[in-house]
C-alpha cells in the first residue's frame, strides 16, 4: 500500500478555494479545478514505495509500477478484462465556473473515432482532434457540498415552457419546433439549429435570453449564471434543454455515453473509465466538431436519475452504477467501531474526505489517498469519511 502525491489541475474554471479548504492548505488565487488520482498518462500520481526491508525507493509514477508488474499490482482477472493498465481515474473535482457543456461516445464509437483519426493522421494534440484514444468515459460525480450541473434532456414541452417565458422573439422557432415534432426529432432539430446559427445572431439571441432570465430569476436563475460566464454562446441556449439538479452532499450523478451534461458548481469525488474522450457542444472556446456530436448525442429526454448510496452491513455505502471499469462506494468510521477489511482481489485507490481515518498503518486526512495493489491486505480505521475506487469484480 502506497501513499499517493497527486497533481492538481488548474483550468480556468476550477474554483480558487475549494481543493484548498479540504486539503488544509492556503489558496495561491489560481483556480484549482481537479485533482487526479490514478495511472493517467496525462498526470499520473506518484508513489515511493517501502522495500520489504523497510528502505524507501526513488519516487516514480504508478503508470510505471502499473508497467513493471501489472498482475501484481492489477491481479490477473483485471489484466485479462482491461488489459495491463488502471482502467478508472479517481478525482476531486472543484467547480467554480461552468464546465464545457459535452457529451461522451459509447466503446463502440470511440474505436471507430479513434481509428478514423489515426487513418487520418491527425495529431493527438490536435485542437481539432476529437478522439484522444479507443475508449469510453462513462463517469459517476457525488457531491462533497451542494452541486450544481445539468444532466440529459428535458422534456421538449418543457424546455418550450421555458424559453417562451423569456419572451426572446428569436427563440420562438426552436418552441414552435420543440411543440411540433415527436421527442427525438424535435430535441435534435433545435439542438442542430442552435450549433448551425449564424454565431452574431446567435449572440445576440444568447444575451438577450440571458437579459432576461435574469430579470426572471427562479428556475431561470442558472442559465443567467451560466451566461454570465459565457456571455453569448450557444450553449446558454443549448443549456435550456437540459435538466437543471442540484445534488446534496453523499449524493451522485451517472453520466453514461451519449449524455449531454455539464458541471456547474461545487466539490464532488467524481470517477471515470480512463478516457479523455470529449465531443463539446457550448460552454467552450475550444472546437466543437457538430457532424461527430450529432451522431454521438442520444436524443431522448431523461430523468438525470439521483444516486443514493446502498448501504451494507459491512458499513459500506455502494453507489451503483452499470460500468465494470468502475466501483465507488463510501465508508463513514466511528470512534471505537473495528476495524473494516477493505482487502479485495482488485486495485484500490483509498481517499479520504474527512476526518483522520487510518488505512493500515497510514494515518489519512482530507484529500490523502493511497494506492492498495491487488489482495494485499488493508484495513480501515479510526474516524472519518473514505471513498473506495476499484472495479467490478
């Protein structure tokens, strides 16, 4: 078991205080917007692992433990499903500011994107490369503090309702359109209408919703925040056709493949397969490939489908999803409870959230997580909150 030394990333629409707050550090008044723990080779975590003989090696990157002896660190049955490599990301993610509004392709659709790209010859770091690699990022978010995003459609009459109420004249043909077509034909023409718009009509569209959401307020309220991030994009419009939720703390999200979503505000431990595939469609400076999203985007309208915890008798706290690259669950210590074997045929990333839990001999708090490889023996103990990130075994 290896204590980890994270890198944080410093987007622009991370949040300057929240990372710092639970690490018990000071804010640098640079955004702080995730902190990424796992064997990504974007940011890899760091570890210096303890000889056998108690001597401290150099420190290295888990990637490169992972690449030494990826069964010893996997175990076999992980190898042999996802191949010699941590198949999840684990991070505290802190928002500040609206994230890209975005969507993310199914297993089947990134291989194909891959590949095209690859055929292509477009360059990995591209700004137009849409396909970094060959797999799906289907992600859980659960909330540290009240949080705020939206997640899939609404339903057409709905999202109708609401941007009529704003009384824009140039929304009235995405209404008529989201009134007069059956759920999927209408969500994808006015999604289709609003990326194809001439982008200065556009923003004088998405300022005067925004003007006037804000004079609203109510249920209107996010979208004026939003364009107060992004005067004038599309996506304030786009933003309109999804579910607004708040979640509170120790409740989640699941974002499967074809989900349009963003993040809008707070600090959540949120886990993902190890992807960096992202099609955007507003909310962004960067490119927004409008054919490839159009064929990725699943147009139904959904409930964004809260997730609760199932707790069991072992004092673990489950969040379900339909992924097997991925596993989160929860455990809240009690002083003077036994201590809670957390040994599992399966890599682990432990993190803790609060308080000063133990895990085996190491001593936690807010924002420490350790690597545990797989069946090597570890305990949890003493009190706190700690996050368990694995896979479906």
């Amino acid at each position: 078991m290896d204590r980890l030394s994270n890198t944080v990333r410093p987007y622009a629409w991370g949040s300057t205080t929240a990372i710092p707050e639970l690490l018990g550090i000071a804010p640098t008044g640079e955004p702080q917007a995730e902190m990424w723990m796992g064997a990504h080779p974007g940011a890899p975590s760091r570890l210096t692992r303890i000889s056998s003989t108690g001597e401290a090696g150099r420190e290295q990157p888990l990637t490169d433990v992972i690449s030494a002896a990826p069964e010893h660190e996997l175990g076999r049955p992980t190898v042999e499903k996802f191949g010699p490599r941590l198949p999840f990301l684990l991070k505290l993610l802190a928002a500040g500011a609206p994230l890209s509004l975005q969507v993310h392709p199914d297993l089947a659709q990134a291989k194909r994107g891959y590949e095209d790209e690859e055929r292509r010859s477009v360059p990995i770091d591209a700004p137009h490369r849409t396909y970094k690699d060959a797999n799906h990022k289907p992600e859980l978010i659960c909330a540290l503090t009240p949080f705020a995003g939206l997640c899939g459609f609404r339903r057409p009459t709905e999202a109708a309702e609401s941007m009529a109420a704003l009384g824009v004249d140039s929304l009235k043909p995405y209404v008529d359109l989201l009134g007069a077509h059956p759920e999927e034909a209408a969500l994808r023409e006015v999604l289709t209408a609003i990326l194809s718009a001439d982008p200065a009509e556009m923003a004088e569209t998405a300022n005067q919703a925004a003007a006037a959401a804000e004079r609203l307020g109510g249920t209107h309220a996010p979208y004026a925040r939003i364009a107060h991030h992004f005067p004038g994009d599309p996506g304030v419009i786009a933003a309109m056709l999804l579910n607004y939720v708040e979640l509170q703390p120790g409740e989640a999200l699941f974002l499967g493949a074809g989900v349009p979503h963003a993040y809008l505000d707070g600090l959540g431990v949120e886990i993902m397969a190890n992807s960096d595939n992202v099609l955007r469609c507003g909310l962004t400076p960067k490119h927004i490939d409008v054919p490839e999203l159009l064929r990725i985007v699943r147009f139904e309208a959904t409930d964004p489908g809260v997730l609760r915890p199932e707790a069991s008798p072992s004092g673990e706290e489950l969040y379900e999803t339909p992924v097997e690259e991925f596993r989160l669950s929860r455990f809240d210590l009690s002083p003077g409870a036994d201590p809670v074997d957390l040994t599992r045929d399966a890599p682990q990333i432990l993190l803790c959230t609060a308080g000063a839990p133990k895990a085996g001999t190491l001593g936690l708090t807010p924002g420490a997580s350790v690597f545990v490889p797989s069946g090597e023996k570890v305990e949890a103990s003493g009190t706190g909150t700690l996050f368990r990130a694995t896979v479906v075994a």
